[in-house]
C-alpha cells in the first residue's frame, strides 16, 4: 500500500488488488491481464487527477477559504467514490470473492470512470473559476 502523506496524496487512496503485479496488461489476454489493463487505467486516471488537484491548489493558495472548501469537498467525494464502488460491488462474504476473477477489471473501470469524472469537474474550475458563470 502507498503511504498517504497530506490532502493532496489522499487522493492516490486506491484499491489494488496487487501491490506488484507479476502481469502486464495485455487487452486480447487472459483476465489476469484484463484486470491489470483496468487497473493500469485507473491508476492513470488517478494520476491525472492529483495532478489537476496540485494545480487548482496552487491556482487557489491565496484564497484560504476557497482552498478549504475544496478540501472538505475532495475529502467527501474520496468518501463517496468509496461508498459507491462498495455498494456497486456489494459482497456478503469478506473476501470479496462474489464477483469473481473479473471483480479487479470491473472495480477498476469503475473507480477510472468516477476518477475521470472528478478530474473532469476539478478542470472546469481551473478553466472557469469557482461558482457558475453568469453568461
């Protein structure tokens, strides 16, 4: 597991199911390398994501109450990203084994798809500011 250091890096808090993985993601491979392609993805998405994050800080380091407030929405989106997939992937047995040898690949596709979704967000107020433009 990734050692989590300050706001910013909890944005890296990630599900893996290896921490290194003996696969390589291949997409026409069996479904060891489907779940390292999905996992590949996510962690490239996460990435674009901090890295967005470090901007719109920056952008923002003057405006203390804007800063805190994005932190106090990030810390709840990272909640219910969690709470979603969790719900998405509901399992009555801890170890997960519910949804088979295609939970990584599906797990992952989810948490990129949110993971893009936020990035997406976080890029307009980079691009547009905080608020709703008045047009």
């Amino acid at each position: 597991m990734k050692t989590l250091f300050g706001i910013s890096l909890l944005l890296f808090a990630s599900i893996s199911y290896a921490e290194e993985s003996a696969f390589k993601c291949n997409p026409a491979g069996n479904q060891a390398e489907l779940n390292q392609c999905a996992y590949d993805d996510y962690q490239a998405a996460d990435k674009k994501l901090n890295e967005t994050w470090k901007k719109l800080m920056a952008k923002f380091k003057d405006d203390k109450t804007a800063t805190a407030k994005l932190k106090t929405a990030q810390k709840a989106w990272i909640a219910f990203r969690d709470a979603e997939i969790e719900a998405m992937f509901a399992c009555d047995t801890n170890d997960r084994t519910c949804w088979g040898s295609m939970e990584p690949m599906l797990r992952n596709g989810e948490l990129a798809a949110l993971t893009k979704d936020r990035t997406t967000r976080l890029q307009k107020y980079l691009k547009q500011g905080l608020g709703v433009p008045m047009e």
